[in-house]
C-alpha cells in the first residue's frame, strides 16, 4: 500500500508589484547603470537608487542632504534640502 500524502494545497498567486513600483525598479537600475559606468565602487544598487526612483515615478519631492547626487541620477525630482 502507498504511503499516505496529504492533500495538496492550492497554490495562491503571491503579491505583484505594482506598476509604478516596476517603473521605479527599472528606474532605479537605469540610474545604476549610470552610476557604475561612471567609476562608481559598488557592485549592487544603494538604497538612494529605489528612493530616487520612487520618487520620480510618484512625483513626490524629496527631502535631502546630498542634492548634487540626485540632481545627477534624478534630475525630475523636486528636492528638498537643507539651506
């Protein structure tokens, strides 16, 4: 006689990104791109990459202290920096 299995569970579909956040995604790897091109030392994105991104794709200002970075990787975003 075969061992008994348990009944299998449905499978249900995980969470999906939204489309904005597959926009910021590719976004944030287009500024990365940008980055490591121009000499940049690390090897995966930083988080400033997904912020920026976010950022830009949901017209959201950003509040700052390194203004001439994102200028550089997100010249859309509005920024917010200490005066």
């Amino acid at each position: 006689m075969p061992p008994h299995r348990p009944a299998a569970r449905p499978v249900r579909p995980g969470p999906r990104p939204s489309p904005p956040a597959l926009e910021a995604g590719f976004i944030a790897a287009q500024a990365f791109v940008a980055y490591r091109r121009g000499d940049g030392a690390k090897r995966s994105p930083v988080p400033y990459f997904y912020i920026g991104a976010h950022a830009q794709t949901a017209n959201l200002r950003l509040l700052t202290r390194d203004a001439a970075r994102h200028r550089t990787y997100f010249p859309k975003v509005r920024l917010i920096t200490p005066a």
